[in-house]
C-alpha cells in the first residue's frame, strides 16, 4: 500500500493507494510541521487517525510532502516518526512542499513560477525538470509574505496600534477573542503559532472589499511579488501558478496585482493533494 501526503502547517491530506493505482481511502489529519511541532505531537497528529492508525502496518512506501521540510534536520525528524508508526514501510520519500505545488500546477518540459500562498508562503522557479529557489525560507517570523499568518500578524499589529478603521476594528474584534493574554499565550506557549496567526487571515478574506482590507491585500501580493517572484529574471515571460488558501479565495485581487506587475497567471488551486494522486498514478502506468 502507497501513501501520498501533502502537509501544510495547518491541515495534512493522505491518500492511500494500490500499486495498481486504486485509491483505497482518504484522510486528514492537522498540519505536520516539523519545523514547529515536537515529535511527540507530530506522533499523536497521525496515529489518533482511524484510518492511518488501522492500516499502518499495510504501508510500504510513503510519499511526503511537506511544510517545514525545505531543509535536512526536520525531513529526518518526519521519517524517523514515520518508521515508528508504519514499521512494514521500507520507502519514504520526503520533500518540501514545493514539489506537490509543481507536481499539481506545473507542465511537465514547460518553464514556470510554482508558489505556495496558504499559511506559509514560498515561490519556486520550476525549468521543465528541475526546480531552482534564490530565497531559502526562515520561516513564519521573518518571512512568508502574503501568507495567512503574515496577513494575521498585520492584522493584529494594525488593531493594537489603532490602524484600522472603528467600524472594521468593532467586527474585527467581535469576530475573535483579542484579549492581548490570549494572544501571547498562543504566540509564546501553544504549539502551531504561524497557524494561530494565519486564522485571522478568514477575517480579510469574508471582508475582502472594505478599504482597509483592500489596502492591506495588495500590500502584501506586492511584497511576495516584488521579494519573491520578481527574482527570476524570465519572471514576466512564464506562467506563474499558486496553490493554498490565500491565493485561491483572493484570486481576483492576486490576479490584478499580477496583471499590474506585467506578470502572467497559471493555475490557481486550493490544495495539490488531487494532482498529486494523479502525478503518482501515472508513475504507476
């Protein structure tokens, strides 16, 4: 049995599939970051699953893709949680997040631009073949514009420094508990903060045509484009595609940021985990 996973920080997609390509079942489970979450939390997130739980002793290769995994240490952290649950499992294939987006949007042997804009963000220059990144990710703190949790810290610094508008601010602050004690214990104390952050982003999404909104939106498209996308040189030439939450509910107000930087838009898709099946059932054929 075949298990394909696509993990954001937030939610985590498997698919369990036969080696003749049949799909067996599908789950979910919460984010699988390892670069936030112990092992001992990434251990409970999997194994409180019924269904991964029932069949882990059928699984005999894992194909991951992750959230948190663009470097060495965390995609060893996943694997060795991986070989205590599906002890039968003798192939693990454990990539970055980047690879589901590409494998989901992009066409094969044609140049593109691959981003990811859900709780985190990161953008990916894919030849045809290989894919090539000028900008190493440091994360949630310092990184991830246009991302829910970059979106939900801008927020929160606007409300608590007296930048947003009274009657945006009121339904803002009706809508969540913005007790700043309750901020700071999820920030500072809970597991998950960039996913804590990234939750506020709902609030810009439903209110997405107020001006302040409107502002803030196009403050942060611009700052992924200009920081990220903008970096590879045959930028304004190639097809630019998006996976994640952000961009697939702001896709209008993506669209004409693109449009107003010269820039073409690709594929926009909520999450890669069908084009994913799709990816590893031709390599079945």
């Amino acid at each position: 049995m075949i298990l394909i996973v696509d993990s954001g920080s937030t939610k985590t997609d498997w698919i369990a599939i036969e080696n003749t390509g049949k799909v067996l079942f599908e789950t979910q489970t919460l984010g699988l970051n390892p670069q936030v979450l112990s092992n001992n939390i990434l251990k409970e997130r999997i194994v409180n699953n019924f269904e991964l739980y029932k069949f882990r002793k059928e699984i005999d290769k894992i194909y991951f893709y992750g959230a948190g995994c663009g470097t060495k240490p965390p995609r060893i952290l996943i694997k060795s949680v991986f070989q205590e649950i599906f002890i039968n499992c003798n192939f693990f294939s454990i990539k970055e997040d980047t690879y589901a987006a590409i494998y989901s949007t992009a066409e094969m042997n044609v140049k593109s631009i691959v981003c990811i804009l859900g709780t985190g963000s990161n953008c990916t220059y894919f030849d045809g073949e290989n894919i090539h990144q000028k900008v190493i990710s440091l994360g949630y703190i310092l990184m991830d514009d246009a991302s829910g949790n970059y979106f939900g810290r801008q927020l929160l610094r606007d409300f608590y420094f007296n930048k947003i508008p009274k009657e945006t601010a009121d339904k803002f602050n009706n809508e969540f508990d913005l007790e700043a004690e309750t901020i700071k214990d999820n920030l500072y104390k809970q597991p998950n903060p960039n996913t804590y952050l990234a939750k506020f982003a709902k609030f810009l999404i439903n209110n997405k045509d107020a001006d302040y909104c409107k502002k803030l939106i196009k403050k942060g498209f611009n700052l992924f484009i200009d920081r990220q996308i903008l970096q590879f040189e045959d930028a304004k030439e190639i097809p630019i595609h998006f996976v994640g939450s952000i961009s697939f509910y702001l896709k209008d107000e993506l669209i004409n940021c693109l449009i107003e930087n010269k820039l073409k838009a690709g594929n926009i898709i909520r999450k890669p985990i069908e084009g994913l099946l799709k990816y590893h059932q031709n390599l079945l054929r």
